[in-house]
C-alpha cells in the first residue's frame, strides 16, 4: 500500500531515485518492473507496480472501440504506458515525453495513492494541494459517505 508524500530530484538525463519505502514496495509488488502513464485528469504522471498495470490495461482493452470516449481513454493511458525497470541504485529513467507533459524538472512529489504512486511537479502540486485545502475549507457539502467517517 502505498501511502504518503516524498519529496524528490530528477537530474537531467530524466533520473529520479525512488525512495526506499516505496522501492521496498514495488520491489515486492512487481519485482522493481513499473509502468508509468498520464494521468488524464491532471498533469502528473501515475507509476503502477506491473502487475497493476496489467488489470487496468486489460480493463482499457475491453472498452468498446467504436466508443470516441473509450478510444480517447485507451490512445492516452496505453499510448502514454511506458515499461521501466528500477535499477541497482532503485533510480528510474523517465521519458522525455512524459516529463514533458508532467512538466517535470528538478524538483518533484511523489504521492503515494494506495495501489500505485503519482509523480507531481513540485510546483504544480503546491499549487493544486493549496487549491483542494481552499475549496475543502470553503465547501461544507462532503458526499454522505464523508459525513460518516471519523478521522
């Protein structure tokens, strides 16, 4: 399970060393064999363990092709899949092309989201996390389930 934020560097060959806690965890999940994609949603990237990968990927595949919608989700997620591998010192090569659409430089978050991991922008998650605490601290209206759980 992963869980929590980390705070990393990406050096200009597009490294980044994955930190211990979530290196231990894909090294037991998928042996160290990741793949990262886009997130559709937000420009950060999502890091699966393989074998997560491979349920949502072959979820994507059963879509129906003739749908735009599910053709657009699939040319995204699938076309974006890259397959990485964590190497001797737990480090990662990200692609140019995703650093690119994640807006990627030097400093980056990790966050951990249960099954897999996102990678943020340093700033662009500063951002958006101010921007969540200022509409949760504005907005009283919470989905009933919310309202049942304690903290």
């Amino acid at each position: 399970m992963f869980r929590g934020a980390a705070t990393i560097n990406i050096d200009a060959k597009g490294r980044m060393a994955m930190p211990v806690r979530f290196r231990d965890m894909f090294a037991v999940a998928s042996e160290g064999k990741l793949v990262i994609t886009i997130d559709t949603e937000e420009h950060c990237l999502m890091i699966y363990p393989l074998p997560e990968w491979e349920i949502i990927q072959t979820k994507l595949g059963q879509l129906p092709s003739f749908n735009p919608a599910a053709r657009r989700i699939q040319r995204l997620l699938i076309g974006h899949a890259t397959d990485v591998e964590l190497d001797g010192n737990g480090r990662i090569l990200l692609p140019s092309v995703l650093r690119d659409y994640a807006q990627l430089e030097k400093k980056a978050i990790l966050l951990g989201q249960g099954k897999i991991v996102e990678l943020w922008s340093e700033s662009l998650w500063n951002a958006r996390r101010d921007e969540y605490i200022q509409i949760a601290s504005h907005n009283s209206e919470l989905p009933d389930t919310l309202h049942e759980l304690s903290l």
